[in-house]
C-alpha cells in the first residue's frame, strides 16, 4: 500500500534510467501534494472505466461511465438508477479514492430510497436522497485528501419533485455534471520504474 492505506500505481516507462524516474517521481509527488494541499484533488484515484481496466488496480471499482444527460423522462428514471449505483461504489471506496468509505452518504441512497426510479414520483424520491448525499459527500473533508475536499466543491441546487418531471429532469442533468466533476478532481498516486 501507498501513503497511508493508498494503493500505488507502477507505471513502466521506457529507455530511462533509474536515476531519472527518481527525480521525476519526486516532481510527481510535489504536484500531487500541492493539487491536493489546494484543493484541487481530492481523491487519490480517478475510478474510471479507464483506470479500473488497467491491470494494476486489482480490486477497484467502475465509479463513473459515460451517463449522458436525459431529454425524456424514461432517460431520467434509467440514468438515475445508473447514477445511484455509480455514487454507490465511489461512497464505499476507502482504497482508491479516499480516506474513509461514506458509510453516512451510501446509506442514505441504499436504504433510504430503495426503490429504483420507475415513474416521475419514485424518480423524485430517489433524486432527493441523492442530491442529499452528493450534497454531504463533496462538502465533506473527512473522506477526501483534502480539507475542504475541493475547491472545486459544487453542490446541486435543483429540486426534485413527486410530481414535476421537469424539474427531476433539470436537477438529474445537474446532478450527473456534479457528480461528474467530483469524480474527475483527482490525481493519481504513482510509481515510476524505468525499463
């Protein structure tokens, strides 16, 4: 494991020598304190499809895929579903991305909105829980390399509603750019071997 309980990634790089990699490794790990000193990082790992296929992260979990935003209300009811499950497995990441899991936040869309969206009311439903727990989750430094986790930090602002397919439609839109945004505010933590 890496600082703390972080898993490093090696990273092989090509007709270099070891002296080399050294000092460039120590320049990786300056910015990567600094992003993260400032705010500008706060995970340890962008859990992407990209990085999650990549055979050294033994383990790690798809947090985010490319979710598009919704036109219809059937693209809201599908793409909540799929966010949920998304902001699911990044909460409960305590290796790659953070700290600590958000147990807090997980429970929130796991227990409390159970029911997956299948209509405009259980698609409000379901969109207030999470907004409530993306709303706690960025804001919150006890899970991030970062206190405050970011400068970055943007909450949802919209409402969801029971009865209002639209405005789930603008707050779900909202939600997946935020969401988006959080996940991608990281900066990996590195090994560099020379080859």
């Amino acid at each position: 494991m890496a600082t703390g309980q972080f898993r490093n990634h090696t990273r092989f790089v090509q007709h270099t020598t070891p002296p080399f990699m050294n000092d460039m490794m120590r320049a990786y790990q300056i910015l990567a304190d600094n992003m993260q000193a400032n705010g500008m990082a706060p995970h340890y790992a962008r859990v992407d499809s990209a990085f999650v296929s990549d055979p050294a992260n033994f383990g790690s979990v798809v947090q985010w895929t490319d979710l598009v935003a919704a036109a219809t209300d059937a693209q809201v009811w599908a793409g909540a579903n799929a966010l949920r499950k998304l902001m699911q497995a990044h909460f409960a990441d305590a290796e790659y991305a953070h700290k600590l899991a958000d147990t807090t936040d997980l429970a929130l869309i796991t227990l409390l909105a159970a029911p997956d969206a299948t209509d405009t009311s259980s698609a409000g439903t379901l969109l207030l829980a999470m907004k409530a727990a993306l709303n706690a989750h960025v804001v919150e430094g006890s899970y991030h390399a970062s206190v405050p986790p970011s400068i970055l930090a943007v909450t949802v602002t919209g409402t969801p509603s029971t009865s209002d397919a639209s405005a789930n439609l603008s707050t779900y839109n909202e939600m997946l750019a935020i969401y988006k945004r959080h996940i991608y505010s990281a900066i990996e933590r590195l090994d560099f071997e020379a080859v």
